[in-house]
C-alpha cells in the first residue's frame, strides 16, 4: 500500500485528506511537526535504515505519478555514496539551470514520492522500493548517474514517450547485470 504524507503548512485542508484517504485509499499522520515532515517518508517506509555509511548503494524507487495519472508510475534513483545521499530523475518541469533540461538533482528529498497535486508539496506520496545494488556494481552505476547531465541523450520532456521512466530504464539498459526492468505501468519507459 502506498502511503501519503503532508508536509508542514500553515492550515491543513481537511478536504483534500478525506478526498485522499476516500479515492485512494491513502492514510496520512495526525499531525506533523515541522522538523519531522522531510523525514517521515523515509522513516515509515524504513527505507532510511536501509542506508550503509561505509559501502556504495543504489536504490531504484518509483510511486504512483501525479493527479490525474495516478495509474501510472514516477521512478527515481537514489545513490549512497558511502553516506552522501542524493536522488536523480525527470521531472515534467524544467531545471532552473536550463543545460539540465528535465533532469533534476535532490529536487525532493530522497525517499519521499512526488506530489499528489503538480506544484502543491505540501501532499506528496510515499515510495515504494524496486531494487537496491550494492558494492562495485552500485559504484559503477553511481557514475554512470553522475554523468547523465552531459550523457543522458533526451533533454526533453514528452508525457508519453521521454520521461522520467524512459531516464530511469535508460540507466537501468546500462546494466543488464541488474535484472529489473521497471513496472507495465512505467509509460515511456520505452521512449526512443
């Protein structure tokens, strides 16, 4: 079950969390406090605790993708470099520095989903993990990551054929070693 959190606001809307909690069978914390709201996500899913300080790891997570194509998936990657964590993927919006096109760097935090509502953070979704590399192999794919700036081959966005689904398998078509090809519902994860 995928879960939604709320992040921090100054007034909660209690028609959006019952709407939430009623066609999507989501749940979401009483109430937050403003220190914990980053890191709730990472500590209900217990994917924080899945984190080595002293080895190389990747993470392939995805969540349900933003209203109204909730049928559909958002993947993203999440690489530990021995403690320093950052997350990549592609997102519909444009990255400020416009030599990145969609791609972004840490733009949410590392284990959380993306909103429920495009440009509304305050409800984002809860992620589910797909796959978790470790050792040489995660240290190779680390920089493969690393240098998709300048390697990723499709700048732009498309709903359905370049997205954050295509990057994702992009990366993945990289090492066949890993086995994982992303969900049906991973729309463009094909994109040519």
């Amino acid at each position: 079950m995928v879960l939604l959190f709320q992040r921090p606001g100054p007034k909660e809307n209690p028609s959006l969390s019952a709407f939430a909690r009623r066609n999507f069978g989501v749940t979401r914390p009483p109430s937050f406090k403003t220190d914990q709201a980053k890191t709730l996500a990472m500590k209900n899913n217990n994917l924080e605790k899945l984190i080595k300080k002293d080895d190389y790891q990747v993470f392939v997570l995805c969540c349900p993708a933003n209203l109204p194509f909730v049928f559909a998936v958002h993947p993203w990657i999440v690489c530990n470099e021995k403690g320093c964590v950052s997350r990549w993927e592609v997102l519909f919006r444009s990255n400020k520095d416009k030599t990145w096109g969609h791609l972004h760097l840490n733009h949410f935090s590392s284990f959380s989903g993306i909103e429920i509502l495009p440009f509304f953070e305050r409800w984002v979704w809860g992620s589910k993990l797909l796959k978790v590399v470790e050792g040489d192999a995660a240290k190779m794919m680390i920089d493969f990551v690393k240098l998709s700036r300048d390697n990723y081959p499709h700048k732009n966005y498309s709903l359905t054929k370049k997205n954050s689904n295509t990057y994702v398998q992009w990366v993945l078509n990289n090492f066949p070693e890993i086995k994982l090809k992303l969900p049906w519902n991973a729309f463009g994860r094909n994109g040519k």
